[in-house]
C-alpha cells in the first residue's frame, strides 16, 4: 500500500480511554517507514480553533460534512488502514497548510 499526502483513508482508531477500535477517516500528513503520519476526520461540529472544517468534503469523497482535528496527529501501522477514500481540493490543501503552520 501506498499513501499520498493529502488522501483520506478509513482507518481503525484507538480510543484512549477505553480498549476499543473505531474505523474511522484520517488524512494522511506523511508515510514513514514504520508508520503513517495521519490526522483524525471527524462529522461533529466545530469547536476548537484547531478544528478545520472541510470546505470540500464531498468531491474528497466523504459522505458526510467534516472538520479536520489538527490538535492530534496519529501514528498509524500500515496494517491498519482499510480503504482509500479521495483527496482533499486544492482549496482545502491550501487553507489547512495554512492553519497548520501558524
């Protein structure tokens, strides 16, 4: 498998508080050799100011509006990612960089 900068991908998800997965969209940041550099995808609303709502969200290939949680990035095992779900626009692309490097 092979994983593009900026490609959404289901994934499965550790919650920290109890001993349970979720499959769940993340968009890769980088691919590394151990693992994959990844943020979560998620359809609440948007409350945090690292929160970035996805302009986009449809043509990305999501059935469902959705912010992006800049505040935690993940490190995922290759193993653990299921399907390759689209890419962000080039609008989104831009204004995440954005938000991401302040």
């Amino acid at each position: 498998m092979h994983f593009n900068r900026w490609d959404l991908w289901y994934t499965w998800v550790k919650f920290e508080d109890i001993k349970e997965e979720k499959r769940r969209p993340v968009l890769i940041l980088q691919e590394h050799e151990l693992f994959v550099l990844s943020l979560q995808v998620t359809s609440r609303d948007t409350k945090y100011l690292s929160d970035y709502q996805l302009r986009d969200w449809q043509s990305a290939g999501l059935s469902i509006e959705s912010i992006v949680d800049t505040s935690r990035r993940l490190q995922l095992i290759h193993n653990d990612f299921d399907n390759r779900i689209g890419a962000l626009s080039e609008y989104d692309i831009l204004n995440l960089q954005f938000m991401i490097s302040r």
